[in-house]
C-alpha cells in the first residue's frame, strides 16, 4: 500500500512565522529523491534552499512563486516510494515538531489500491539533512533548466526581471554568480519574456501603435472641456491593487509593531562640533568609535531589557547593529566587539556586512543579538529623527547629515562642521540623565581630532 505524507514548512530562522516561496524546483508528478533540492523560500533574513525529506512522487504543492507560507503548515505532499532511499525514523534533523498527527482518511482518491486505509502518520516539519542556524544557509549552485545559481542568486534575478538561461554565467562550474545578473540588468541583455533579439520590424511596428495607446491613457489635470478636474477621494479613484507584504519587509512590519507597542522612547538631539577632524577621518568609524566610549562610560545604555519580568542585563562586550537600508526593507546586522576593533576594522566589518545583506548571503545570526544600534541615515539626507528602540536594546543613535554653522569662537565667530545626533531610549530601563551623559561622551569623542 502506497503512503502519502504531508512536508511542512519548518522554522528557517529564529522563530520566523512564514516565508515566501521563491522558486519550485519539482512540479507536481515528479519524482524527487531524499534530500534533493524541493524549494527555495525567501524569509526575513535570507533565501534558504529546503531539500526533500524524503524520496517519491510529488503529488501537491503549496501555491506558487511569491505565495506566503505559513510555518507548521504544509508545504508539499508526497507519495512515498518504498524502493528508493529513505530516512531512518530516528535520523531526523531536529525539525520534528509535536506529536505525529492522528491518521485521517484520503482527502482524494489516491493511485494507491485501499483509498480507504489511514495515511501513516504526518512527520510534521522534518527537513531533510538541514539542520538549525546558520547552516541552513549553506548554499550550493542547482542547476535547474540547465541554469545553474544559487537560491539568492535566482531570487534577484527574478526581482529584477532577469532571464538566468540568457545571462553570460562566470561562476565556478558554470554557475551565474550575482555579479553576472546585475550586469545583465544594467545591460539589458537578458531580460524576462523579451525577444531572442531579431525581430526589430515588430519593435518598429509597436513602436507605431504605441502613441495612440499612451495618448488615449494619458492623465492629464484638465477636463475634456479644457477645465481643471474635480480630484475624488483616494478610495473612489485609486487604481493601485493591494499586495501582502514578504519576506525582509513583512519582517520590519511587525518588527516595528511590537517596539511600539512595548518601548516607552524619548530622544534626545544635540550637535556634534568635528571641525578639528584631520583629513581622512571616516564618519561611520568615528560615530563607532564614540559610542562605544559613551557605552563604556554609561553601562546602562548598552544592555537588555525585559518588560515582562522587569529585569536587565549589563553588557561587557559592545556589539552595534548597523541599518542597512536596502530596495527589500531594512536589514540590521551586528559589528561583533566593535570595542576591541580599531578604524580599519570597524570599516573592513561594515563592507563585509553590507555585501553579505546585499548578496543576500548574511547567516541569520548576524542579524540579532546586537547590544545597541547606529543608523546613519544622514548620509542620504535629514538631520534630526527619532529612530526606533527595538527590544531587547534600550537605546539607539541617529546621526543626520553633516552641515556647516555658524559658531561663537573667542568673542567672535567660526564657520565649523557639525553632525546632528539623536538618541532614543528606552525610558523604562534608562533614565533621561544616563542618556544626556551617553551623549555628552559621545560628542566629546567625536570632538577630536583622531
């Protein structure tokens, strides 16, 4: 008698409640053997390949390319096949969730010869030989359609409407790398659903037909009469469609919703004077360096806070987590013992963590347990902000974009260069008078000249 199991959707992080199915790399009725590549799912912090748990047909998928999937539920249904490689019931990976389910008839009618006869029982969320953290992120180059990529790899190349089968691969083995995509973006060579590259005479002949559309589309602030038009309500004239949130920037929706609801913030601004800075003095490593002087010198912004039980925790170490602002939402990953790195350490750490959330290649352990943050939203544009305390931390800083004012000097007056700061903190934990003297240290370390 043949045996069906239901494969759900395991944790591809910590805790994380779903994920978005990227790319299917079976369809449904055929044959996949254990531990073969299944799926690649985008979640909050990285694309994660998930193999097969085990060896057979496939029968069901859940939903298609940009469908969520909920965690716990199912992701795939296979039909087992007692004549190809199997899992042993006690070699699971540490993915096995609750107790097996209780046996349930066939929903539908199945090849096997009882339909009648109890399913085995579902093994929940067993994954093949993935195991938990960070090597769930080991990725391996699949060829699928005779393209070999890797699962981060295929994810851009589908955001940015790359066909993979038309880009110049340089990878190892022949495999398109992330570099080989974007340049096909920016070139334009290989994009999805476009022509080989004959064919001018019909781009000349849409080209034609082209005006009449757009003039008969054409929005325009006047009426058919020359008058200006009465503006309806968003609601009435909007023609957007709704769309769910996924992956990094569904993360940030509740990441944000729950420090709102549970942080009690109060920032504080003021101006850091650098006019005494030497040439070279990078922005980012000194602000770094300064705020791990001021956490050194006031414990109680570097630390952890429990709501519910009210208690905190001091930390010795100083890990800053520093936004990353990206096209998918923000990113924040660690800079580890940023109090034992000098200048060219904290910058070589910074580009690293930068390409890694760029490539999409970041473990999920880098993205957590960060002991206070930096964003340097300045380098875009604004100068003051009240940026987002999110729990456990107790307190971030904001630096603003650079300016030149005005400055009393000996009786008279300077033109000098400043960086505007504000820090929020979290006013359960901290008090208005530890974070004046968080700041205070760190203007005086920005201050000088080296």
């Amino acid at each position: 008698m043949s045996q069906t199991k239901n494969f759900n959707l395991p944790d591809l992080g910590e805790g994380l409640p779903d994920a978005t199915i990227v790319e299917w790399f079976v369809k449904e009725g055929d044959v996949i053997k254990l531990d073969e590549p299944l799926v690649s799912m985008e979640t909050a912090k990285a694309v994660v390949e998930v193999p097969s748990p085990v060896s057979g047909k496939v029968l069901k998928l859940a939903g298609g390319a940009g469908d969520i999937v909920v965690t716990g539920h199912m992701l795939a249904q296979f039909e087992i096949d007692p004549n190809l490689p199997q899992r042993a019931e006690g070699q699971d990976t540490g993915h096995h969730h609750g107790a097996p389910a209780a046996p349930a008839p066939e929903p539908a009618p199945t090849p096997a010869p009882a339909a009648g006869a109890a399913e085995r029982a579902d093994e929940g969320t067993v994954v093949g030989a993935m195991v938990s953290s960070n090597a769930v992120h080991t990725e391996q180059a699949v060829a699928v359609g005779g393209v070999k990529a890797v699962p981060a790899v295929r994810a851009m190349a589908r955001k940015l409407g790359v066909d993979l089968a038309r880009v110049r691969a340089t990878g190892a083995d022949g495999a398109v790398t992330m570099s080989d995509v974007k340049q096909a973006a920016e070139a334009g060579t290989a994009k999805v659903g476009s022509a080989p590259a004959a064919a001018p005479q019909a781009v000349q002949a849409a080209a034609v037909a082209a005006p009449a559309v757009r003039a008969e589309a054409a929005r325009t602030p006047l009426s058919a009469s020359g008058k200006p038009m009465r503006t309806a309500p968003p609601g009435v004239a909007a023609k957007g469609q709704p769309e769910p949130l996924k992956g990094v920037r569904r993360n940030m929706a509740r990441v944000m919703a729950d420090a709102h609801s549970k942080v009690v913030p109060t920032t504080l601004t003021d101006d850091a004077d650098i006019h005494a800075w030497a040439p070279g003095n990078d922005m980012t490593s000194r602000l770094v360096r300064g705020i791990v002087a001021a956490c050194q010198a006031v414990p109680a912004m570097n630390a952890w806070f429990d709501g519910d039980t009210l208690t905190r925790t001091l930390h010795a170490q100083v890990d800053i987590g520093i936004a990353v602002d990206t096209d998918d939402g923000l990113f924040v990953p660690a800079l580890r013992n940023a109090d034992m790195l000098d200048a060219r350490g904290v910058r070589e750490g910074i580009n690293r963590l930068r390409q890694q959330v760029e490539e999409r290649s970041i473990a999920p352990s880098e993205l957590s347990g960060y002991t206070i943050s930096l964003s340097n939203f300045g380098m875009f544009a604004g100068r003051y902000a009240t940026p987002v305390v999110v729990p456990p931390c107790v307190a971030i800083v904001a630096a603003g974009r650079a300016r030149f004012q005005v400055t009393p000097v000996m009786g008279g007056v300077e033109t000098h260069k400043v960086i505007p700061l504000s820090v929020t903190f979290d006013h359960r934990a901290c008090t208005g008078g530890e974070a004046a003297r968080f700041l205070r240290v760190l203007i005086d370390d920005l201050a000088r000249p080296h």
